[in-house]
C-alpha cells in the first residue's frame, strides 16, 4: 500500500471520521455543560515538632518517632475534629443545611455528626513520603 492509496482510504471514510468526531466533541461539550462545578482547595501543612528522647534527654526531630505523621493524619481525619469545625464555623445553625438534614435524616440523630461525617467524606488528607508534610484537599 502507497501513501497516496492510505490518503484516498482516509478521503473515501472522510464521512465516517467528521461523524465519530462530531460524536465525541458534542458529547464532551453535553457532559461538561450539565455536571456541576466541582473545585479543589489544597493546602500543605508542615509538622514541626519535637518530642524528648527519653534515654539521651536531647530533642528528637517529629520524623524519627515511629508512627507521629500517621497519628497526625488520623488526628485531622478524626470524628472530633470535624465536629469541632462544624461548630466553630456554626455549620449546624444555617437554615438551607437544617432542611438537608431534616430532609435526609427525618431528625434523627444529630446535625453536628451528619455535618461531620459529610465533611470526612470529601476530605483527604495525604502524608507525604518521607517528609513532615501533610496535603489537606476538600
């Protein structure tokens, strides 16, 4: 087969590929226009504590004792500190978010632990390798 055979292949199927193309571009464009916005906020924390060595008395940098960042990402991940933010922000007092709750709930349970565990859901929290950096994205 010539170059010029595959050019005259690809003009008689010229039909066939603008076709799929015009598929694929519109139903892109469809799905993009009818999903929601969806965004990411992102940040790093730095961990920079020390904790004392109990057989020299000196200070030990986070990252030597076993299992601190671990504890630290379940710390933040933890039930109690998402319900704390709900309260600090007073997410459990706005009318729209008390409808939601009525609505999924019936009013059973509490909204500070239905907010909180709506928070951890979207919340994910990453050490990173071989550092005393944490990634937080919602």
């Amino acid at each position: 087969m010539t170059f010029q055979q595959f050019l005259l292949i690809l003009r008689a199927r010229l039909g066939v590929v603008l076709g799929t193309l015009a598929v694929v571009v519109g139903t892109a464009l469809a799905v993009s226009l009818l999903l929601p916005k969806q965004y990411t906020a992102e940040t790093a924390l730095v961990v920079d504590a020390k904790a004392a060595d109990p057989l020299m008395g000196g200070m030990l940098p986070a990252q030597m004792i076993p299992g601190y960042m671990a504890t630290q990402v379940d710390i933040i991940s933890s039930n109690r500190v998402a319900q704390r933010v709900v309260s600090l922000l007073k997410m459990d007092q706005a009318p729209v978010i008390r409808a939601q709750w009525q609505d999924e709930t019936d009013g059973e349970g509490s909204i500070q632990v239905w907010l909180a565990e709506l928070l951890k859901k979207k919340l994910d929290v990453q050490p990173s390798r071989e550092s005393n950096v944490i990634t937080l994205a919602y």
